[in-house]
C-alpha cells in the first residue's frame, strides 16, 4: 500500500503529487480523496471503454442524442413520458471484489494516517476509477468474526454504498482475511479480479 502513496522527492508534481500521505491526508472527506487520486491519474490516462448493450440489465439513463433508437424503453416511455435508454453490464467488462483487512492491526498509525486510512483511501480510489471505466466492483470487509459484503455491480451509484461502507468501519479485532478469501471464492461465479488490501498480518500458509 505504502509505495503507491509515498514518494522520496520533497517536491512533487503531477500525478505524483495525488500519492503523497501528506496531500491526501488534508482531504477529509474519502469521497474527495478518491476523486482527487483518480482525477490525478485521469490527466495522464485515454478512456475509451464503451458502456455495453447486452447480458445483463443494470440501470435506465436519460436519451442523448446520438443513443441508438433500438435501446430505448418504449414501456418506461409510456409511464414516465420520458425517453430512458436501457443499460446492460458487458459481459466482457472487469469484475474487480476488493477484500479489505478491517481488523484491529490496521489502526496502526496516526490521524488519517493510519494503515487503514491508506487501504480506505485505496480501496475507494480504484473503486472510482474501474466504475468510471464501466467495470463491476465489490467490497468485502473482512474481520475476524464476519464480513460485510457489497455484490459486485457497475452502476455508477454503486460508489456511494463502497464509500459510506469504508467511511463507517471501524478497524477492530484479529485478522480474518484466509477465511473470506474462502467465503468470496465460494460465491464467485464469473471470472474476475480480487484485489487484497491488507497488511496480511495472518497465517502465511492460510493465506
């Protein structure tokens, strides 16, 4: 986690500057430090992923010109008096699940600087740039005793839930991170990505 936030120069600039501790820590709000990291590799970064028309549906959104005609919801027309096109997850879009360490390990540290403001911070950042991308993304809160577990969607309203679920945890008790890499195995269905951030503080061979 460490590297990602951390840079040896005392002057920076870029998007270096969106890493250093001391920068983001300033931010309270975790929805303006996410934003404040993506937008900083965003400047450097060409988007051009494509929202997709098929597999599953996810969302309604307003027509905009230049919307092909044949996805429009001509029944939500007739009781909205709206033109809303509908959106279906692609099924060639990334499914990232982020299993976040919340035990008591992770309050190591002062401030918002603590292990667990690094990995909020993190989880919270990538999380806004793959849903900006269209990606599909879960959270798992992983302790000792439970998980808290937010499915995996790519709606853009997905961020608020990750946000207000890493905004309210509070780091406590031992390490569960081998034990929900099992659970979330279980669960998953579709090939995708899990992205573990932790200070791994387990049983090596567990994990």
């Amino acid at each position: 986690m460490s590297a990602l936030f951390s840079s040896k120069e005392d002057t920076r600039t870029g998007v270096s500057a969106f890493f250093d501790p001391s920068v983001v820590a300033r931010i309270s709000s975790l929805e303006l430090r996410a934003r404040h990291v993506v937008e900083g590799l965003m400047s450097g970064i060409h988007r051009s992923r494509a929202r997709g028309f098929s597999v599953e549906f996810e969302e309604h959104r307003a027509y905009s010109p230049g919307d092909e005609l044949r996805h429009i919801d001509w029944k939500a027309f007739g009781k909205f008096d709206r033109y809303l096109v509908k959106q279906y997850e692609d099924e060639t879009n990334l499914r990232a699940h982020f299993v976040v360490d919340a035990s008591g390990s992770m309050n190591y540290g002062e401030g918002s600087l603590t292990k667990w403001g690094y990995a909020a911070t993190l989880s919270a950042s990538l999380a806004h740039l793959l849903l900006r991308q269209s990606d599909a993304v879960g959270l798992m809160l992983s302790r000792e005793s439970d998980e808290q577990m937010l499915p995996a969607k790519a709606v853009r309203g997905h961020l608020t839930g990750i946000l207000a679920a890493l905004d309210a945890e509070r780091p406590s008790g031992g390490t569960g991170i081998a034990r929900s890499l099992e659970r979330l195995a279980e669960g998953l269905r579709r090939r995708g990505m899990v992205i573990v951030v932790s200070d791994l503080l387990d049983d090596p061979a567990a994990v």
